[in-house]
C-alpha cells in the first residue's frame, strides 16, 4: 500500500467511527415527539351567525387498528394527541358524530409541529327536525326576554377612630456596650415598650400612625412593622434612650360590608339561539321573559336547566374573564 494513503485511510476511519458514536448518541438521548391534531367543530349553516359551537361532539381518530378518541368543549374545541412511533405526514382518518347532526368524515396528516400543521374546522350539517306528532298544537311564543343576575359588591365604612397613648420609661444617657436593647446607632443604652390595638370582629384598622408626643422625642425611634398594612390589630413599638417619652398611636376603624346587586342584561337571538355573556362574579342568574304575552321568571341553575331550551356556557378568558352563556330553543317555542 501507498505509504501516503495510510494517513488518509485512517482519517476516513476516525470520521466514520465519529459519526457512527454521534448516531448512537442521538437515539440515545432522543425522546420521540407527541403528535397533535386540533380543530373546532361548528354547525353548518348558509349564515356565519348561524355557526354556532357544537358542544359534547365525538371525534375518532384511526390509524389502522390504532384509534385515539376526544371530545368539544363548550366553545366546539377539540385536540387528539398520539403517542410517539407513528410517522409525521402520515394520513388519518377523522370521524365526528354529534346527537342531531349527519356524522361527518375527514382526513388529517400528523406533524411535528402544530405551526406547520393545519387547524380543522368540522361542519356538521344538523339532522332535518322530527315531524311534529300534532301539527296542530300550538306554538309557544317568547318575548322581551332579558337577563337577571347578581353581582356581589364589597364596601367599606368608616365607623369611627381609635387612639392609645404609651410610655417608655427611660432615665439618663449611657453607653449601651452591646447591652439589648440599643439606640439604632448601636451607640446608647435603650428602653422599650409597645401597646396594641383590636378593631373587633369584621373591623380593620387604615390610615395607622404612631408618633411621639412628649419628652425627648429626637431621641426616641418607632417600629412600624406592626401597623404599616392596618388590619384587625396593630401593633407599635417604641426606643427611647435619652429619657422618658410619651407616644400616641391612632387608626382609623372600617368596618366590610358585602351587599348583592342586581343587574340586568339583554340576550342576543339569532334565529333560534340566544346568546349572553356576563361577567366572572355573576350570581343567580335566571331569564325573565313573556310566554304568550305572560311575564315569568325561569332560574337558570347550575344545571342550566330551562323548560324551553338547552343551554351550555364556557369561561371565556380573553381580557377581563366571563361566562358565555347559548341557549337553543327546543321544539314548540319560537321567539
């Protein structure tokens, strides 16, 4: 062999055995990759207003003999994730079903990214209505329908003040020699005392401020730690390390109080929907409305319940958080 191949011979050995260590390193420690599909499911309808979210939808998944199942949420979202070992790109077969709407079919293709993927928006087409048993009944008509709710408020009253005096008693100057308790500066020996306050149940102390009203006040000092942030009680303490000092302690009393008020609100119709949002603290929320020209109240409940309609809500969490509430009316009510 060519002397001056040798060399070169084992500089391609030293590459291949690099590269083959770099490939063993990589399945080492390479985690392989969740693969998602997202998507909402709507109602199909000639009018966008009309497109409403469909709540409570199946959606199946199949690859083969391998199947992953999800359901829509209040707002029609849906995700399916699969465990790693399937292959990117490959083809899946979406099947949604939903009580009164056609089953729908889709495909989807898997990617490692959800940038690079595609959102899937599921339209189904709603079942035609069951024939009505007696044509001749009559329909029941709602009107001036509007929303009723609470919403709880905390106040805050002034009921009155609060006002202690204490004393630390000190006599003379002298060096303090690491004698606790010291002047701030370490320097002379010092006297404590310390008085507290309770504004009573349901009161809280604001606007707390202590000060030295008598004696040698240049040499004295107050801790604040007890009373800067108010509350049921408080606490001051005081140093004086040249002589006796008088100090006062005074707060202002607040008594919290939290009172309902109510609110109303007007739903928008579309059709045969309403639709309301009312804000996170809402409370006791029921719709008033007129059933063939006669006023009545149906409280929603928390099962949102209404004789008349079927009703989901979703937290809506975009800038200031609410309840989106949807109603549907059944058969044999129109607006």
């Amino acid at each position: 062999m060519n002397e001056k191949a040798v060399p070169a011979l084992a500089g391609i050995v030293v590459l291949i055995v690099a590269a083959v260590g770099a490939v063993i390193l990589h399945q080492k420690h390479w985690t392989p990759l969740e693969l998602r599909i997202q998507g909402a499911v709507i109602r199909h309808d000639a009018n966008p207003r009309n497109e409403l979210p469909i709540s409570g939808a199946q959606i199946t998944a199949t690859d083969g003999a391998r199947s992953v199942t999800a359901q829509s949420d209040a707002s029609g979202y849906f995700t399916l994730t699969f465990r790693p070992g399937l292959v990117p790109r490959r083809t899946i077969d979406l099947h949604f079903t939903a009580p009164g709407y056609k089953p729908l079919q889709m495909q989807a293709q898997l990617r490692l990214r959800p940038g690079n993927g595609q959102l899937y928006v599921a339209q189904l087409v709603p079942l035609a209505p069951p024939a009505n048993p007696n044509p001749s009944a009559p329909v029941t008509v709602l009107s001036n329908l509007r929303v009723r709710y609470t919403v709880n408020t905390r106040s805050e009253e002034n009921i009155g003040s609060a006002v202690r005096t204490f004393e630390v008693v000190h006599h003379g100057s002298e060096p303090c020699n690491q004698r606790s308790p010291c002047s701030p500066d370490g320097l002379w020996k010092a006297s404590s005392a310390s008085v507290t306050m309770d504004a009573g149940s349901g009161n809280e102390f604001r606007n707390v401020r202590a000060s030295c009203i008598a004696g040698a006040c240049p040499f004295t000092h107050i801790d604040a730690s007890g009373f800067i942030n108010g509350g049921r009680a408080v606490t001051a303490s005081a140093t004086a390390w040249a002589d006796t000092a008088t100090f006062l302690l005074e707060a202002e009393v607040f008594h919290a109080t939290v009172s309902g008020g109510v609110r109303h609100s007007y739903p928008v119709l579309y059709e045969r929907t309403l639709t309301f949002t009312l804000p996170e603290s809402e409370e006791g929320v029921s719709i008033e409305a007129d059933v063939n020209g006669q006023p009545m109240v149906f409280p929603l409940g928390p099962e949102l319940y209404l004789s008349w309609a079927n009703c989901v809500m979703r937290t809506n969490t975009e800038g200031e958080k609410s309840t989106v509430y949807r109603c549907e009316l059944k058969p044999g009510y129109r607006f």
